[in-house]
C-alpha cells in the first residue's frame, strides 16, 4: 500500500510556529526579558535580546546574574515543554490558541537550578541551548548552555531538574 | 559617618535590573542582606495561575546574595557569582510580595560562601532557598 502524502511544508512549518510562538508570548516573563526562540527542526535555540535594563554591574558593564540564570531557566523550560508537547501538537490536539489558555496544559515545575557563571555576560545579545539529559513520567533532568559572540566560549551553564506535568488522574 | 545602610540602598538600586524589578534593600550589614521584590505582573511565569516565575526568584536570591557579601566586614569591594544553586519549594502566592534574605558565613581572601531564603508573607515556608559561592575582589 502506498503510504500517504508528506504534509506540504507550509502546513507544518505554520503549526509548529504557531504553537511555539504561543508559547513563548504567552508568558509574561519571557515577555519582560525579550527572549525569543529559533526553531531549526526540533532544536531550539533561545535568544536573549539584549537591552540595557538587563545590566547588573553598570561599571564593567555586565548582564545580571538573575538575568543570566533566568535566560537559562527559561531556555530549559520551554525546550522540556516543547518536547513533551510536541506529539500533541503534531495530532493537531492543542495549537496556539490553546497552548496558553488551556487549564490542562501545565509547564514543567523547576525543582532545582544550578548554575556556573564562566565569563561575565557582555552587553549584547545572548544564546541558550538546553539537552534533554533524561525526560522520565515524573522527573526531568537538563543541562543549559549559553554563549554570545563564539560558540566554544559559554560564558554561563547550568543544570537543573524539573518536575513534569502529571496527566489528569482518571476518575472512573 | 555615613550610614552604610544608605549607601548600599543606593549601590543596589542604581543597578539598572534591580530597578527594572523594584527591588529595595531593606537591610545591610555584617555579611547579612535583605531585599524585597514586588508583585509585578510582568514577572508572570504561568498565565494560568499568575505565579512569578523562577527566574525572578533567582534574580533576587543572586542580588541579596551579592549583597550580603559587598557587606561582610571581611570583603575589601565588589563581588561576582561563581556558582548558585537554587531549590524552589513551592510557588509564590500571587499578589505578594518576596522577601530574600541573605547570610555570608563564611569568607577567605577570594570565596565567599553564602545562603538565602525567599519568602512571601508565609514566612514560615520558605518560596526557595539558594547556596552558592561568590568571588572576593578588590584586594
């Protein structure tokens, strides 16, 4: 049997946008930072658009450290929901409009964060990749990398655990 | 003499991201430090709940941390973060504000070791707690 038509690109190319720009606009915070995302298949690549109320020491100057950990947070957060949404997003059971609005999606909870500060952050823009180092049904485990003008050179990692939405308990 | 209290009060809430925050120090001395941020909405991190997110808890837990130790009798100037480590207990009840409070307690001539606790008006149930080590400049 002949298996069906890939989706045109377009299609899957609006879907998964649109569900994860939903995503990112919806939270206030994410918002207040101006982070965005890049989206290169399922790698996402966090960006930390860099603004002067980001500085923490004025006389170097230099990001604040809170920004710092909070860009990374933030990266693993939406990387960890991403992931773990993403067949729903995909079967076309939540998108956009839903993804923020929902009382049953949940973000994953933070329940440690760790971080190394290697470099003070320059004022400029940052990024961030997180890894997925192990996702279980109850517990999450990433690590974070941020970098700004070269790769090789991170100039904050970090590590951290996350407990993952439970699904609703069923009643009957 | 000046009050050293009022020149940390003005060092801290020079810092253009304590400002974007609102944060106010609201103790200062001894290696100790405490701050307060209050309930923004901007600071949301889960629009269906209106908890703040983490990221502004460690903000403040990192800025009281710095803080504590600019403070310390030891600490001849400034400071930079090493490493923090935090570990949220619960979410912030939304509409309250945080308080952190910071103690450096233990200081050599370049590491500064320091923990915090973040509380809203439960005082008796920590929001979160942080430990993390800090460089000692200026020597």
């Amino acid at each position: 049997m002949a298996r069906p038509r890939p989706e045109p690109v377009q299609v899957v190319k609006q879907r998964r946008d649109a569900a994860l720009r939903a995503l990112v606009d919806g939270v206030p915070y994410i918002r207040f930072l101006d982070i965005s995302f890049d989206r290169r298949g399922d790698e996402l690549t966090g960006v930390l658009n860099f603004d002067d109320k980001l500085i923490g020491n004025p006389f170097l100057p230099a990001i604040h450290g809170g920004v710092t950990a909070a860009f990374l947070e933030v990266t693993a957060v939406i990387t960890l929901s991403w992931e773990h949404m993403f067949p729903r997003i995909e079967s076309g059971e939540i998108d956009g409009e839903t993804i923020v609005t929902d009382k049953s999606i949940r973000f994953p909870k933070t329940i440690d964060f760790t971080v190394d500060y290697l470099r003070s952050g320059l004022p400029r823009d940052a990024y961030a990749r997180a890894f997925i180092s192990r996702s279980g049904r109850r517990y999450a485990s990433v690590r974070v990398e941020a970098w700004q003008d070269n790769h090789a050179k991170l100039f904050a990692q970090a590590s951290g655990h996350f407990l993952m939405p439970q699904p609703p308990k069923d009643k009957s | 003499m000046v009050d050293k209290t009022v020149l940390a009060r003005q060092f801290i809430e020079a810092i253009p991201h304590a400002r974007a925050l609102n944060l106010t120090l609201t103790h200062i001395g001894e290696g100790e430090a405490e701050i307060t941020l209050p309930y923004n909405e901007d600071l949301i991190g889960d629009p269906r709940t209106g908890v703040i997110h983490g990221g502004a808890i460690s903000t403040i837990l990192d800025t009281c941390c710095g803080a504590a130790v600019m403070s310390h009798p030891s600490a001849p100037g400034g400071t930079a973060t090493i490493d923090l480590r935090i570990d949220y207990m619960r979410a912030a009840t939304p509409g309250q504000t945080i308080t952190a409070r910071a103690t450096c307690y233990h200081i050599t001539r370049n590491v500064a070791f320091v923990r915090a606790t973040a509380v809203d008006i439960d005082k008796d149930l920590p929001v979160a707690t942080a430990a993390g080590s800090f460089t000692v400049e200026g020597n």
